[in-house]
C-alpha cells in the first residue's frame, strides 16, 4: 500500500499501518481500520465513530494496488533538543519533523 501523506499542522497525531489492502489508523490510543476490499476503484467516502477526526482523505485501487492520501499531522514549534540527546539525534528529529510538513509518499 502507498500512502500519500498531506501535512496538517495540529496537536493531533496519527500512525499507519497496512496489512493487505487493510490500512490501520491509530490516534492517541485507539485505532480504526479501513478495508478497501478487492476491486478496482476511487474511494471517497470515509468517516470513523473510533477516532478523533477521520484522517483519510481518498483513496484508489488500480491492479490491486491501493494508494491512500491521508493527513500527516505535525507540530507547529519544531522539537526542543533534550539535555541527554546526542546532536546527530536531534538532527535526526529535526529533520523528520521538517520532512513532516512537505507531501510525501511511503510504502507501508
């Protein structure tokens, strides 16, 4: 599964994970799962009773293969550096949370 991950600055946060053509979304401790079964097609219509909001915008299956835009949430402050964190971890950090707020497609 491809998702195409669109940045939204908020507190919330959200992780993915897919098995087959099942994406599993979890925030803040609950999770909810969508299940773009076995046929080709745009999906457009999603909500969730489970979470906060429904971050999953659209979706499409061509060839079996699905591919999901769904909100990336991100912090509006970039991350603090800890006292016991090394540079190189921080930069780490930094780096991820500036990649957090550009499109960007994974493979999950």
């Amino acid at each position: 599964m491809k998702l195409i991950i669109e940045p939204q600055e908020s507190s919330l946060t959200a992780s993915y994970s897919a098995s087959g053509n099942i994406l599993t979304v979890s925030m803040g401790g609950v999770s909810d799962t969508f299940d773009f079964g076995t046929e080709d097609g745009v999906f457009t219509e999603f909500e969730s009773p489970e979470l906060p909001v429904c971050p999953v915008q659209r979706a499409a299956m061509a060839d079996g293969v699905v591919t999901a835009a769904v909100i990336g949430f991100y912090t509006p402050t970039p991350p603090e550096k800890a006292d016991d964190e090394t540079d190189q971890d921080f930069k780490v950090r930094i780096d991820e949370w500036t990649a957090s707020k550009q499109v960007r497609e994974v493979d999950i």
